[in-house]
C-alpha cells in the first residue's frame, strides 16, 4: 500500500500551453489532485497512508505513462480507446495472470503482454521502447520527485521517503 501511495504521490504531468510557465516541463500533481486539494499535500498523503491498514483487501495499484514519446517526438502510444488493451493486462493482472518482468520500479508488461492485434503502428520494438525502464530517466525523475518531497517540509511522511530511497535503491543495484 505505501509504494501505490508513493506511486500517487510522485504523478508528474508536463505542462502545456494551458498551464502557467514553460511548456514540456514535468510538473508534480500528486495523485492528479493538486489543483483541488485545499490543505498541504503531505497531510494529504498521511492521510492516504492511514488508510492501508485498515484495508482488509487493498487493491493492486498499477501507474501508466500514456504518453511517452519516441524519438521522433511522437507519442509510442496511440491512446484514447487503445488504452483498454492496457487495462485488460491490469485486470488480467489482479486476476493472477499477465505476464510481467520486475523492474526497479515495480513489475512492467513484456511486449507480447499486451494485445496490439489491429495496431499497425505498434511494433514490436514500438513495444519495447514504450515499456523500457531507462535508468538515466529514472535518474532524473529520482531527483525531481525528491526536490518535490523537500517542499513538503516536515509534513512529508517518513513513509514516502523510505519507498523512495528503496527505488533509488534499486537503481543503484541493477
């Protein structure tokens, strides 16, 4: 429970041209709530953190990038109702299924995982650059989450902190 809080509460989106400040920058909104949430978000994750053990069931928490990029600058992902084949390796998931391999960062579908039947745009190797953990991204997202965390002052659960050293951790270990 406390890695899909942490999960939740390292949610990046980048800006764009609706957004105040420079365009393509990631900007922290922790559980896509930061706009709404009228008290310090740290308070906020405490809260989310007394909730998993109370839980007799918790649910498996799962984090999507729809929108990573190629290096052409267009999206790997086509979206919209394409995501459903995302969702169905998450159900098939939940239900004791679905291939996966394990990661610094958790467990991330292999290529074959998900059905792409009818996607002519989505390769193989579409595939295996959307799902590639790259420790120098990862490195940069370490560090922008932690500068986040900071701002949160003493308010910021001991309990983040820890999930997130242990996926530095990870890091440094693979």
């Amino acid at each position: 429970w406390e890695h899909g809080v942490y999960v939740g509460a390292t949610m990046g989106s980048e800006t764009t041209a609706a957004a105040t400040g420079a365009v393509g920058q990631v900007r922290r909104d922790p559980m896509a709530m930061l706009p709404f949430c009228g008290y310090n978000m740290g308070q906020y994750f405490k809260h989310w953190l007394k909730i998993g053990p109370r839980l007799k069931n918790p649910p498996l928490l799962f984090h999507v990038n729809w929108f990573r990029k190629g290096a052409d600058g267009k999206f790997l992902w086509p979206g919209f109702g394409d995501n459903m084949r995302v969702l169905k390796w998450v159900m098939d998931r939940c239900e004791g299924g679905g291939g996966a391999n394990e990661s610094a960062i958790g467990f991330v579908p292999r290529p074959e995982d998900l059905d792409t039947k009818g996607l002519p745009d989505v390769s193989h190797e579409t595939l295996t650059a959307l799902l590639a953990v790259k420790p120098n991204e990862w490195k940069t997202e370490l560090e922008t989450q932690l500068k986040f965390f900071q701002t949160l002052g003493k308010d910021m659960p001991a309990e983040l902190n820890g999930q997130h050293e242990m996926v530095a951790e990870r890091f440094r270990a693979s």
